[in-house]
C-alpha cells in the first residue's frame, strides 16, 4: 500500500473505476470496495486505492481482503505534518 497523493471526488471514482454511483455505495455495503473519506460535508477517495482495486479485480483477487488492508493502513498513517 503507498500513501495516497491525491484525493479524488466521485466523478473521478466512476471515471476510473468505470462503476455508476450505485455500484460503487454497493460495494461499499459489502466490502468489496473502500468507503470515501469524510471531511467536512465532502466525500473523497485516495486515487492510489481506487487504482488498486481496479487492478484487483483485473487480475481477480480477493476485493474484500485488499480493503481491509487499506483500511488497516489508513488508521496507521501518520501525517509528516502532525505535531
């Protein structure tokens, strides 16, 4: 897992991942792709974690597996900018 560069908003989620919105929020639901991150009344996306489902699902791995490692990594990033 790298550490996301850039977050993208859902417009950006769909062009990628090439999923309607209702697709993606499906997903979400069951695991099989990671929610966005919330900030203020703003979704976002890190675009390094959209780019390795959809690698996952073209090589056909375990989607529910690669989001519980994102996840895992998101709570143990640790911003160089944190005091």
């Amino acid at each position: 897992m790298s550490h996301p560069k850039k977050l993208i908003r859902l417009p950006a989620v769909q062009n990628l991942s090439g999923m309607k919105r209702q697709s993606i929020y499906n997903r979400i639901a069951t695991g099989e792709f990671p929610p966005p991150v919330k900030y203020d009344r703003f979704a976002f996306w890190p675009e390094n974690e959209i780019v390795e489902v959809v690698n996952c699902i073209t090589a056909g791995g375990d989607l529910r597996e690669l989001v519980k490692a994102q996840l895992k990594a998101r709570k143990e990033f640790t911003s160089p900018y944190a005091a």
